[in-house]
C-alpha cells in the first residue's frame, strides 16, 4: 500500500515562490490529475514527490514514512518524462531491462518482467529496436514499459503525451486508462490538457501561480468550480464570463445588470448579500438556453460546423465575447442575431475576488 501525503510543502528558487502551501492526500490505487497552466508548479510538485527537487518548507509521506531526506533512487516511485528519456544506444529490451540490472535483480526476474511489460504494451515486436527506429507513440510505450517494471508504488508522469500529434494522443490517453485498469496502480499524472485530466483522473488538483485552487472529482470541477479560475480553466469550450451588477435581493432572487443594459434575475439564495456588488456571471457553452425574442442579443461572428455540434463565435452589444455550442448541425450563418435567455440558462457568480458566490437555478415554473 502506497499512499501519498504532502503537508504544507512549498518550494522557492530565489525570491520566486514556484509551490505554495500545498497539502494533498493521495490514496493507494488513486488516479491523480496535476493541472493548470504553464508555470504554475504542477512539474515542480511532481519532482518534490520523485525527489527530484527538495522542498523548501513541508513534509512528503510515502506509505506512511517521512521521505524527506530520502534520494529519489530509493522512494520506491517510477516516473515518466515528457522527453521520454530513453537511452538511444540500447535497444528497446535493454531500455526495459537497465533500471533492474542496476539494482541487481536475477536475471529471471528481469527477463520475466520485461515479457509482461512488453505483452501489456503491445512492443513485443519492438523488443529488438533501437530508440531512433521507433515512432513517437511507440518510445512513449517504452518509457512507460520502463515505468512498469520497477513495478513503484506511485507511477509519476510528466505530459507524457504532449509530444504527440492529436490523433495519437487520443490513442494514447485511452491505451493509459486501459493500463490503469490492468495494473490496479497509484498515479499522478501531470498535464496542462484538461481534456487528458477530465478523462484519465479519479481527481483533478487544480494549480494557480503555486497554490491549489479546488481539488475534485472531474465533474465536480466542472459543475461547481470555486473560483472564477477554475471555472474558466476546467471546461471546453471555456466558460463564457459577463460582467454585472447585483441588485437587490428578494424572495431569493436578485436583479443582474449587465453592460450593456441587458438584465435578468437569479436565485441567489435567502441570505444573499449581493446588492451594488459588481459580480461576475459564469455560464458553459454546451448550457446556453436561446430565445426566439428578448433576452441578451448576440451577434454571430464565426460559426463552426464540427458535424456532432455547431459552435457559434458572438459578440454582445458591448462587444463581449460570447461562444455558444449547440447540439447537431444548426444552419445559422454569421451575421444572424441570437437571444441568449440568461434567466433559464444555468449561471455561476462569482465576486470581485475571484471566489465563487451563489449559483443560480432555472426560475421555478419556467419551461426550457
């Protein structure tokens, strides 16, 4: 059993504070997406836990032991890099078999777990191959084989797939979640994709200039973001973000007055305190309730056909952008002039401050 614990660890590289305070508990067989944008720490973090970096303040737990002053070699972990970092004098085989023979392990052991790396990965055929004659999915297999036959208690990988052309990242990322599967294993899985995040992790930690913004399942972080950050980074196409001000409130509504002039009421709950308040409003493409008249008038710059969905590129009157996604094939051609219905499309709010503040509900006895 390998568990995973980071207690106020932060690390600084001169007067730049890269991590800031961050606790995490990581559970036996848990997968774990590190996301955010570059330069927000999520690598960082990776290394303090491989032991790669020492961390300035905090302590890192493995299985229950203080790892601190542990070196990487013995922390019994097994990363992945974005560089795939394999040996191009070796062949594929002994790539698999070096981190093994360095700690002296009977040649039968080796032999034994290379064969099942390379049956679980589907390189069996590679085994002979030098580095240089394979393809880039196909050296992202060897480094994970590489990974795999260490068997670590915590498999660490850095944007193993961001080397890769779209298509073969697709591949790739369902070939990882497969793998998980079959190997039952604790992962912590780095990447900027939040696509990669949404569809891999059990968990997402969401990371901002060094600090955790939310940690949560993925459509719990989709559904109902902490903050203005998270909401705009965890989603695509992103959230689309209007600036208002709150009246105020009664009966559980308030009145929102947007730039514009545009207004619409949400439910913002008994003991909102939201009056003169200069909020943002949140709210997902995909949930964009349109009306035949009234509402919030949207311009159609650019229109998108991607075959499943149509996705619209708007602008409001106050020259706001707006991207609104429908479902199928919608024949709406720029130039045309929507009405976004704000009072039943679902909206976030979010203070001055970033945080979240109330979430608002379709107006009771409303039909969509």
């Amino acid at each position: 059993m390998t568990d995973l614990s980071l207690r106020g660890v932060s690390k600084s590289f001169g007067t730049v504070e890269a991590v800031k305070g961050v606790d995490l508990e990581v559970t036996d067989g848990e997968f774990v997406a590190f996301v955010g944008p570059s330069g927000c720490g999520k690598s960082t973090l990776l290394r303090i836990i491989a032991g790669l970096e020492k961390a300035s303040e905090g302590e890192i737990w493995l299985g229950g032991k203080r790892v601190n002053d542990v070196a990487a070699a013995d922390r019994g972990l097994a990363m992945v890099f974005q560089s795939y970092a394999l040996y191009p004098h070796m062949s594929v085989r002994e790539n698999l078999a070096f981190g093994l023979q360095n700690t002296r392990t009977p040649r039968a052991e080796i032999e034994a777990r290379v064969a099942e790396a390379a049956r679980m990965l589907r390189i069996g055929e590679l085994l002979g191959r030098k580095p240089r004659q394979l393809s880039g999915g196909q050296r992202q297999r060897v480094a994970i084989g590489r990974a795999l036959v260490r068997r670590p208690g915590i498999f660490l990988l850095d944007e193993p797939l961001s080397n890769l052309d779209a298509e073969l990242r697709v591949a790739m990322r369902a070939e990882l979640a497969a793998l998980r599967e079959r190997i039952d294993g604790t992962m912590i899985y780095v990447t900027h994709d939040q696509v990669e995040a949404m569809t891999l992790a059990d968990r997402i930690v969401v990371l901002n200039a060094g600090r955790v913004e939310q940690i949560g399942a993925p459509l719990e972080l989709f559904n109902e973001p902490a903050s203005r950050f998270v909401a705009g980074f965890i989603g695509s196409p992103r959230m689309n973000f209007l600036e208002a001000e709150a009246g105020a409130a009664e009966a559980g509504f308030a009145e929102l007055r947007l730039a514009g002039g545009s207004t619409c009421r949400v439910a913002v709950g008994a003991d909102a305190d939201l009056m003169g308040r200069r909020v943002t409003v949140g709210f997902r493409p995909q949930q964009v309730v349109l009306a035949a008249t009234g509402g919030l008038p949207l311009k159609v710059n650019q229109v998108e056909q991607l075959g499943s969905e149509t996705i619209l590129h708007c602008n409001t009157a106050a020259e706001v952008s707006v991207v609104v996604a429908q479902y199928g094939q919608r024949l709406i051609a720029a130039g045309a002039t929507l009405h976004l219905d704000l009072e039943r499309t679902p909206l976030l709010l979010f203070g001055e401050d970033g945080e979240r503040a109330r979430a608002s509900k379709p107006l009771e006895g409303r039909k969509r």
